[in-house]
C-alpha cells in the first residue's frame, strides 16, 4: 500500500520510482491511497492482507496502526524519524554540498543561503552548503526566515530583500527550496538588483513547475526524489523477502544541479578566464587539449595556468577533466550505455584510461558508481528472488 499526496511534484516523482522497480523486479498487487483517511478506514484497509506500506505522509497513528497489525512501513517524509520505522529520504547535506560546489564554481564574490530553522531538512541542506563554500575560502551570510514571515509572503520577501543589499556583489545564493528561492528572484526585482548579473540564484527541489514559471527560469538541486521511490520499493522487498524487523535509515545521494537563467553566468572578473571556461564547457568531452583552449583566451599558457590558480585553485587541465567527469556520471546514472561508448563520448580514447581517470578523481569506478545511481534491470533480478506482496 502506498500512502501518498499525489498532488506534490516530489510525490509525484517518488511514485514513478517506486512503479519502476514494481515493473521490474516484483508481483506487487499495490494500492495508492491519498493521506486524508479516517482512522477507521485506514485500518480496515490495512488489516485486509496488507503485506508493507510505503508513505509519504506517515502520521502517529499510520505508524501506530503498522506495529499494531505488524506491516513493515517505510517512511519516506521529511518529518524527524519513527521508532522502528525505515526512512529513505535524500541526503540533504550532500544536496547542500553539491549547491555550494556549484556556485564556487561560477566565481561569485560572496554567498549566501537562505533557510527555515522550522525545518531539519532545511538546516541540514544550509549546513551542507556552508561546509562546501568555506571549504573554497569563502564565507557566506545566512538568512533563516522566522515563522511569521515564512507566513506571510510580503514580510519573507522585504526580509530578504534587505539582507540582498547588504551582500558585495556579485552574489551567489542558496535557496533551501525552489519556494523561498522563488522570493529570493521577487526581492532581487525589489531591491533592483539584477538576477543572475548581480544575484545569481539556486533553488533546491527542482520542482519544474515553479522553476520554469518563474519570472526568470530557476536553476535547481535535484533531490532525486525518483531514486528515494526507487529505493524504498527496493528496501520494502528486501524487509520482506528476508522477514525482516529490522528499521534502516538510507540516505539516496542527489541527483544533480539542473542549470536554467537564475544562474547562466560566470561572475569571475577575467575575460581570460571566462573565455577559457565557456570553452572547456563546450568542448571538453571532444578530446580537446589545453593548447587548444589558448586561442579563445587569448593570453599564454602560463599565464591561463596563473588565472586559473588564482581564481578557481585548479589548472585548465584539471578543469577539463573535471567537466569529463561530471559528464561520466551523467551518462552512467542516466543511460545503459557501455563503457566503450562512454568512453567515447566523453574525449577518451580509451575505456581503460576513463576508467582510471574517473576512479583516482570520485574514489570508485564506474561500474560501482552506476550500480549505486542506477536502479537495477530485470536481467540483473534473478526470478526466484522476487517477493510477492499484496
């Protein structure tokens, strides 16, 4: 049984999670229920074979109701942690550590982060960001909405539009959702500033809908949250082929940074550098060297070597394999294509040497990092193993 607000874009995303890994892997007969039942007959339902329940809105009484017919739950809620309940959810430092590599990346004069201290979640992606920016020698400038202004929209935005003028810019910001990030864009327009020249901003959630409808396109941490389903469905089945009572606490790495207008820009002060780094991002993954990259920023390569040091503490060399890479892990958690073709597609002429590279740089091989990004294929299930559940 699925317990679900099919309204909410993440619940949405975690529904298709958990249908793909029901198409491929179980003889599930699933029940998708909305969260607003009566008591009464959440139980009656519950208590008609019910096998597990995976929720997205768990509440006391969903919990209390799950030990008392002994049905494994797995919770996938943001709210704080049930006694003997699994969690899957995203790693929300790791989600706030990837928003804060991304926007060092882009060169801005300060940073800053804007969150709720109402929300766990909230702090632990604003904790995240803060660990990666000082990690780059920078400091940021947090703004945590109080509950009053988180409210009422007029007061989030004024507070936030004051605390913008403050900031040298340009500026780089962290939004803990793509809902505050979208006041961020409205106090930006308040306070003049202009997005994402002088205030680049990033939300978190992807949510598409309000990304796209923004006033200006919102670029976006994606949570992942296809993979949180995915990963439930698969823990459910386990608990259940192994009769397990045993609760696990799995936190699913995010999925990436979905760049749109909000933050299209590079605020580093160098023509040379933002020449040579527009190029290195269009042509890394064709095989392209460093001499190669001299001609677009017009200087010398120990002077491009000195900038690059001086701006972004890499050479341009390691800049191209970094863009390499980060197109590695796209096509390896995205796509089912072989190494070979990876390999390929990325500017290396040989599989073995991608191998190598990818590995002394992320720590794992590919195959290792596919099989954690990727959900598993029907030839990779053996038949015999699949739980059936009602």
């Amino acid at each position: 049984m699925l317990v679900f607000d099919e309204r909410d874009a993440d619940s949405v995303a975690m529904l298709r999670g958990i249908a793909s890994y029901v198409q491929q892997c179980t003889r599930w007969n699933v029940v998708v229920e909305g969260s607003s039942w009566a008591t009464a007959g959440l139980f009656w339902k519950l208590a008609q074979g019910c096998s597990g329940v995976i929720s997205r809105n768990t509440s006391t009484a969903l919990v209390e109701m799950c030990m008392e017919l002994d049905v494994p739950l797995v919770d996938l809620d943001e709210s704080p942690k049930y006694e003997r309940v699994s969690k899957v959810r995203t790693d929300n430092v790791a989600l706030g550590v990837m928003a804060g590599e991304y926007l060092l990346d882009r060169g801005f004069r300060s940073y800053g982060a804007v969150g709720c201290t109402g929300h766990s979640w909230a702090r632990e992606r604003t904790a995240g960001f803060v660990e990666a920016v000082r990690l780059g020698n920078k400091e940021v400038a947090t703004l945590d909405l109080e509950q009053d202004e988180e409210r009422s929209d007029d007061m989030g935005v004024r507070a936030i539009a004051e605390w913008l003028s403050g900031l040298p810019k340009p500026v780089g910001v962290m939004a803990c959702d793509d809902r505050r990030a979208s006041r961020v864009l409205e106090a930006a327009r308040l306070a003049g500033h202009m997005v994402p020249e002088e205030v680049a901003v990033l939300g978190m959630g992807n949510d598409i809908a309000r990304c796209e409808l923004a006033p200006l396109p919102l670029s976006s941490a994606d949570p992942g949250a296809f993979l949180v389903g995915y990963r439930a469905a698969e823990h459910l089945a386990r608990r259940l082929a192994e009769r397990s009572t045993t609760p696990s606490d799995i936190r699913v790495e995010p999925a990436g940074i979905v760049t749109r207008r909000s933050t299209d820009v590079l605020a580093i002060p160098d023509r040379a550098v933002v020449a040579a780094l527009r190029y290195i991002a269009e042509h890394a993954c064709e095989g392209m060297t460093v001499s190669e990259v001299l001609p677009h920023a017009s200087v010398s390569r120990a002077q491009l070597e000195k900038k690059f040091r001086q701006y972004l503490g890499r050479t341009p060399q390691a800049e191209i394999r970094r863009v390499q890479i980060a197109r590695i892990r796209q096509l390896l958690a995205e796509s089912d294509l072989p190494l070979k073709s990876i390999a390929e597609l990325t500017g290396f002429d040989y599989m073995e040497y991608m191998c190598v590279a990818f590995r002394r740089l992320t720590g794992e091989t590919p195959t290792a990092f596919r099989k954690r990004h990727q959900p598993r294929s029907r030839s990779e299930v053996g038949a015999g193993s699949l739980p059936q559940c009602v």
